[in-house]
C-alpha cells in the first residue's frame, strides 16, 4: 500500500507518524489535536476557523487565532527536528485562510483506504470477484484500531472519524459478499458470528452467518443462529425478523437449497426527478413547474361593452356605465324620484329587419348643393 521507507501519517488507530521502521511520537494534548486534523484531513486545505472549534469547541478564547498559529508552529519546528532525510519528513505549508499538510512517501493511512475501497468496490461491480475481495482485504488491513482511538477528539474531528468508520463498515461487507460469491463459506464462519457478537442488532450479517452455515452443511447450527436472533429481536424490541431472513429460515426447514448469493450491484444514484415534481423529503420544490404558455395569464375580467347589433350598425364607444348589474326595482313608496338627467329609457327590442338610420351629414361649402 505504501513504498518500503516512505513516510506515514496513520490515524486508522493510534495517532503515529513513522518513517521506514522508525516511529516518533508527539506529546501535548492540544497539538496532538492540529496533527490529527490536518492528517486525516492531508492534502487539503484546513481552515484557521476548523482548528480553533477543534481545539475549544465552541467557546474559544479572545487569544484562539493567536495560539493556534502558536501550534501550528511548534508542529513545524517538531517536523524539522525529526532526525530523518529532510525529503521524508511532512510539510505544513500556509495558505492565505488555513493550512495543508503533506506526507511524502508512504502517506495517510486513511488516504490510502479509501482509494483501495473505490478500486475494490470497481473490481466487483466487473465481475473481478477474487480481485475485489483481496484489494478490499488490503484496504481493511490498514486498521490497527477505533479512528484516532488515543486522541480526544472535538466537534471537527468526531464526524470525521464517524464518516471514516462507516465506510469500513462498507467495505467489509463488500468483502464478505465476495467471499460468499467465490466460495469461501466455511472460511468467513467464524469472523461473522465474531460480528454479529459485536453489532447483535445487524439482521445483514446474521443473514450472512446463517446463509454461510447453510452452505456449509451445517443446517442445525444455522437454525439455531436464526433462533438466537428471533429471540433477541423479540425480546429486546418486540419485533419478528425481517424477509430476508425469513426466507432462510424457510429454506433450513425445508431443506430447499440455501438462497443464491445475489451479483454484486454498485449503489444507484439518485434518481433525477423532474423540477415540476417536489421532493417528500425535501418540502415544495424551490423550482417552479414550467407552464404550458410563458406568458402571464391575467386575471378573468368581465367584459362591460355592449354587444353590437349587426342591424343596426356599428356603434359608437358607449360611456362607463355607473353599474353593468340591472339595478332592482324600487318601491314607489320607498324609492326617491330620480332625476330627469339620469333617467334612462328602457332598451327597445330589436326589430328582425330594422333600416338603419341616417347619419347626419355636416354642412358643406356654400354653392356645393349638399343638404344637412
């Protein structure tokens, strides 16, 4: 995983820095803290800001940025006096907001983890099964313990250290689905009734050691593992075991062949969902659905024009009727006399056939025989 005599920065574990088969070791609890973030986090850049919620969690100090520069230093002069080739020893460079460290050779252990699970992981999806399982065994064996396990580690580094333990996690599943897919039952037997002791509550690998003691001709002690976890679930959540391992137990009892390992499926990305649909998980979608016609569509108005009647002409621009809506008839009792100025007739009824009238002609100049 590494070349023979390089540098190494390990956090899968203790914190260590070794150099070839030299190990050195850093005291002081705060700058242990800046070595940790800038290692598990080599090659790129750790804001000033990320080291002081590191070092004081929330509350820090007025003198923060100046003592963790202070740290930041000292970390330097400890760099430089490693009694080792100055082309072997890790740079902390600064960077206008931050700081990144480097380590030649070798490298970070976890760097190197996680590049072996993407090539792993890869190698299976192809098909390469022997392949994948022993890249994900390399990867694995670069743990020598919890994340940073001799480190008390604040709000910056806990979620990091989460994140890299879930991803080993991951990768040995992986490996443990490959070695079901290549055969090798009997050998994984005992590693998983190992985990199962430790994550009593994980159904998928009590699937997987009752699956891999039913390749292995042993179906008592399969049914009996199935047994121990039915028992547990109800006892300690009060809830049945789940499908798929109620399909085991189905097949034990009958004595049907053990369920096929199933190929394995890189992890689906996430369906792309159109922008006119929201998201349940994720509240109304900030997105708009696209209309149909981009243009405004306005309010409904009721139209208040009259109707033009084809016999009788085209009519002039009528003036703004004080109320479109019949006005109710009033009592005479009641009702005020309206004045004769706003008195209006009713309409007459259209004729079928009406003659239109004529238009008034506007005088002439004299002489010119036209009548008004």
């Amino acid at each position: 995983m590494g070349a023979d005599g390089g540098t190494r920065l390990g956090v899968l574990g203790a914190l260590r820095l070794s150099v070839g088969e030299r190990e050195f070791t850093l005291r002081g609890p705060k700058l242990r803290k800046v070595f940790s973030l800038l290692a598990v986090r080599a090659d790129e850049l750790v804001s000033l800001d990320d080291l002081v919620r590191e070092l004081w969690a929330g509350d820090p100090p007025g003198s923060a940025v100046m003592t963790a520069r202070t740290h930041v230093y000292h970390l330097r002069k400890w760099f430089a006096s490693l009694p080792v080739e100055e082309a072997l020893r890790p740079r902390l460079t600064g960077r206008p907001h931050g700081y990144v460290l480097e380590a030649p050779g070798g490298g970070v252990d976890a760097g190197l983890f996680r590049a072996a699970h993407l090539r792993g992981g890869r190698l299976l999806a192809e098909g390469r099964v022997a392949e994948g399982a022993a890249v994900l065994g390399e990867a694995l064996a670069l743990w020598r313990g919890p994340v940073l396990s001799d480190v008390r580690m604040g709000p910056v580094l806990e979620p990091l250290a989460a994140g890299l333990t879930a991803l080993r996690d991951q990768a040995l599943d992986r490996r443990l689905e490959a070695d079901m897919r290549s055969g090798r039952h009997r050998e994984i037997v005992e590693e998983l009734r190992g985990l199962v002791a430790l994550h009593p509550f994980d159904e998928w690998r009590h699937a997987r050691l009752i699956s891999a003691l039913h390749r292995s001709g042993r179906r008592a002690e399969a049914l009996a593992a199935y047994e121990e976890l039915r028992a547990l679930l109800r006892r300690e959540l009060g809830m049945e075991p789940s499908r798929e391992v109620l399909r085991l137990r189905d097949r034990l009892v009958s004595g049907a062949e053990p369920v096929p390992v199933p190929e394995w499926v890189p992890e689906p990305a996430p369906a792309l969902r159109p922008a006119s649909v929201p998201d349940p998980a994720l509240g109304p979608s900030p997105v708009p659905a696209p209309a149909l016609d981009p243009s405004p569509v306005p309010d409904p108005v009721p139209d208040l024009s009259p109707v033009p009647d084809p016999a009788l002409g085209p009519s002039r621009v009528p003036e703004p009727a004080l109320d479109p809506s019949p006005a109710p008839e009033a009592s005479p009792a009641l009702a005020p006399e309206a004045s004769p100025a706003l008195r209006t007739s009713p309409a007459p009824r259209p004729s079928p056939v009406r003659t239109p009238p004529r238009l008034p002609v506007a005088e002439g100049p004299a002489g010119s025989g036209e009548r008004s």
